[in-house]
C-alpha cells in the first residue's frame, strides 16, 4: 500500500508565483483533506471532498487559494498568487468510506517556503 | 464553533517518567476522538476511541474517552527519548470534519 503521496516534498517560490501542490489519496478512500501546519496555528483545514465533491471549504483563507479533485485518485492545491504569509506545511489526508475505520491517513507534507 | 482543546501544550520529562496528555472538546455530532503522533513529518495514528470508559492499549501507551465530561486522555508510561514528539488530538463529527486540538509538545530528556 502506498500510502497517500503527496508532491513536491519541498517548493520555494518566489513572492506573486503561482504553486500548485498536489496528492494522490489511498486506493478506495472515499475523503480527502487538504490541512495547512505552522507554528503559530497548528493544524488548519483547509478544504474536505467526499466523493470528489467539496464539503466544506470555509478553511481556505482568501480567493488566492483554490483546490481541485477532478477524480478519485488525484487532488490539487492552488496558490495564485504566493505571499511570503502562505509559507507552511501543506498536508493531504485521505480517509476510507468505512465509518468503523474513519481516521485520517496523511501524507508527507509540502514544504513552502514562498521568499 | 467545534473546539478542541489540548494541555500542556508543552511537557519536558526524564526518561522512565509516566506522563498524562490531556484532551477536552466541544463538538455538536460527535462520533469518535483520535490521538496521533507527529515527529518530524505527517502525523500518525495511534488510537481511535468511540465509547466512555473502554481503554485502548498500545504497548506503553493507551487512552480512554469520557463522553459525559467531554475529555480523553493519552497516557505514556516509563517514557523514552523516542516518544518524543508532538501528539495531537482530533474529533471526528458529523459529515466526517477532523477537528484538531493544538498539540502537547513532549519532549523526553535521556
């Protein structure tokens, strides 16, 4: 099982780039989470599909941030345009359809620094 | 507004102390309260508690839920450099949102 895979590991960007993080989920997850980690606020959520479709996006901070699932097994994170404040850990989570087993599976994170 | 609250928010112990790492919430819809481990990356799972007074044990750690007093606990028993780490807790609620607690930063000295 490969896990949920998140890319790229590490993005520096300048200041007015735009980023776009990506993730695949576990096979057969049916939700998926984008969270953002920084010292100051901990883990924040930003966005949450079930079955491909946004639940809740009241997380996402502003307009420069947009998120996509066009399909099961792929997720992205857009940031347009980066400000030095976005930069963070960026987490994808996935989780299974089965209420008994419903917890979060993360993956690796993005590291962005925006310069 | 779903809230978790977690305390400490940090702890600095000896090797072979026992610590206990707490965690209250208020939630409408509650369904079930999560404890993970996070060291330097992604967060990983250690329990999923659903029932008042039932302890989940894990080696040196376990936990327990009171539903009625809205709180969990973690507890880590002769603890060792490698449980150090930030441990988070979460509750799951209705329409399956993770809320997340701050953390409690442990560190544990040799």
């Amino acid at each position: 099982d490969a896990g949920v895979i998140q890319s790229p590991r590490h993005e520096v960007t300048e200041m007015g780039q735009e980023v776009t993080l990506r993730c695949k989920p576990i096979s057969g997850h049916n939700s998926l989470f984008w969270y953002r980690q920084t010292m100051m606020r901990g883990l924040e959520l930003l966005i949450y599909f079930n079955n491909n479709v946004p639940i809740d996006d009241s997380g996402m901070p502003e307009d420069r941030f947009s998120a996509k699932m066009p399909n099961a097994s792929f997720s992205t994170l857009k940031i347009q345009p980066s400000e030095p404040r976005d930069s963070a850990v960026y987490f994808c989570a996935s989780s299974p359809p089965d209420r008994r087993n419903e917890k979060l599976f993360f993956g690796s994170g993005t590291q962005l620094s925006v310069l | 507004e779903d809230k978790v609250v977690q305390s400490p928010l940090s702890l600095v112990v000896h090797e072979g102390d026992t610590v206990t790492l707490n965690c209250s919430y208020e939630v409408t819809n509650f369904r079930s309260l999560l404890w993970y481990k996070q060291e330097k990356k992604a967060p990983t799972f250690l329990f999923m508690l659903t029932s008042s007074g039932i302890e989940k044990k894990s080696g040196r750690l376990s936990s327990i839920l009171d539903k009625k007093e809205l709180f969990s606990i973690l507890n880590i028993t002769a603890t060792q450099t490698g449980d150090s780490a930030v441990y988070l807790c979460a509750v799951v609620v209705y329409g399956q949102n993770f809320v997340f607690g701050p953390g409690t930063r442990l560190s544990v000295l040799p």
